[in-house]
C-alpha cells in the first residue's frame, strides 16, 4: 500500500479544498521572498555571520534538491515511484523551520509551544497536500522532508551558537510578509521542473549513466512539468 492509499483511507482526501492552498504555502516564489526577508533580518538584528549562515545553507538546499532532481529524473527508483524529490516540501520545512528556530530564541514559553505544534503541522499539510494532489509520490515528500529537515537541524545547531540578540519583529517586516502572501494568490506560480528534465536530458546524454529509458510506471500523476 502506497502513502497516498494511506491518506485516503484515514479520510485525508476529504480535505481537498485546503489542498491547493496548502500546497501554495509551499511555492518557491514565496518561500525565496520569505527566505530573503530572513535573511535581511537576521543580517541586521543578528550581524554578518548570521545573515551568512543562513544564505549558505539556504543556497545549499536549494543546490541538493535540484541535484537530487536532475539525477532521479535520469535514473530513477522504479520500485520506490522516486523521480524527482518533492522541493514544496524540502524547501517548506528548511523556510518556515528557520524562522520559527529564530522566532523560539526569544519568544515566551507558551508561544514557543504554540509554533513547536503549528509549524510541523504547516510543514505536514503541505507534503500531504503533494501527495493528495498527485505532483509527488509518497517516497519523494519524505526524501524532500529528511533534506529539508538535515539543512535545518544543521541551521538550529549553528545558529544557537552565535550570540544572541534582539530580533525586533517589526512592522514592516510583518506588512513585506502579508505582501508576499497576497502577491503569491494572483501571480503564477514558479516552476523550474521542465529545467531540470532538460538538464536531466543532456546529462545522460553525454555521459550515458542510467542510459536506459525511464519507465511509465513511474510516471506520477500530475505529469512532468509539475511545480517545484
């Protein structure tokens, strides 16, 4: 039995109708401006090495993930439906990790247990909604999750460290939020998965690993151009 027949039969497919804006939540549109705003933030509240800290790791996710990508599109796991790691999902735990590891430093002990259960529950709708919604296979959201969740583990740890300061949650950064949410519900929105097929392409080509042709059992429905 598949994770998505698991989903079905616990009556998850009930909620279709939050599907599709949970899986929003999840766009690389909104999670780059979230992730630049974050990074702004703690550049100024928090100094350089902060600010860096969270570039690096940032850029490295985004890295692995369309690493894994090119490579599972050239050579996939038959019997694992595996082709292209869910990035909603890797990229989602890694944003909205981040800045609730940051927002916990400082926050009240009742505030903090309030996003230790609101942020895994945000995270989680949204890889259930890619499965629910056939872009990704189960196997794919969680080899997205364990990366996503590896780049965060590794962003706490180090940041931690650093001396603290005050974050300041301000005004405008609250109103360049609600911006981005509302800009993300009336602009298209971003997929780079016809890219990575392209490079996929070319890259097997040229070296002939995995040269044999991708099976249609594997082909998860929801096609291959489906978003990031």
């Amino acid at each position: 039995m598949t994770l998505a027949q698991v989903l079905t039969s616990l009556g998850f497919h009930h909620l279709g109708f939050i599907m599709l804006p949970l899986t929003h939540l999840g766009n690389l549109f909104l999670l780059g401006g979230l992730s630049l705003l974050l990074g702004l933030w703690l550049l100024s509240a928090s100094g350089f090495r902060a600010g860096l800290l969270w570039a690096l790791l940032f850029l490295g996710c985004t890295a692995s993930l369309a690493a894994l990508k090119i490579y599972f599109a050239a050579c996939p796991i038959e019997h694992w439906y595996l082709r292209s790691p869910s990035g909603h999902s890797a990229m989602s735990a890694l944003v909205y990790g981040a800045i609730g590891c940051c927002a916990m430093r400082e926050a009240p002990l009742w505030r903090r247990r309030l996003l230790i259960i609101l942020l895994p529950l945000l995270v989680g709708g949204i890889a259930i909604s890619r499965i629910l919604l056939q872009m990704h296979s189960g196997e794919e959201v969680l080899m997205g999750l364990a990366l996503g969740g590896a780049f965060l583990l590794l962003f706490c740890w180090l940041y931690l460290k650093l001396p603290q300061h005050s974050l300041g949650w301000k005004r405008p950064l609250l109103a360049l939020l609600l911006l981005f949410l509302t800009l993300k519900f009336i602009i298209r929105p971003v997929s780079l998965e016809a890219l990575f097929h392209g490079l996929s392409f070319h890259w097997q080509l040229s070296t002939q690993l995995c040269a044999q042709q991708r099976p249609e059992s594997l082909l998860v429905p929801g096609g291959p151009e489906y978003e990031i």
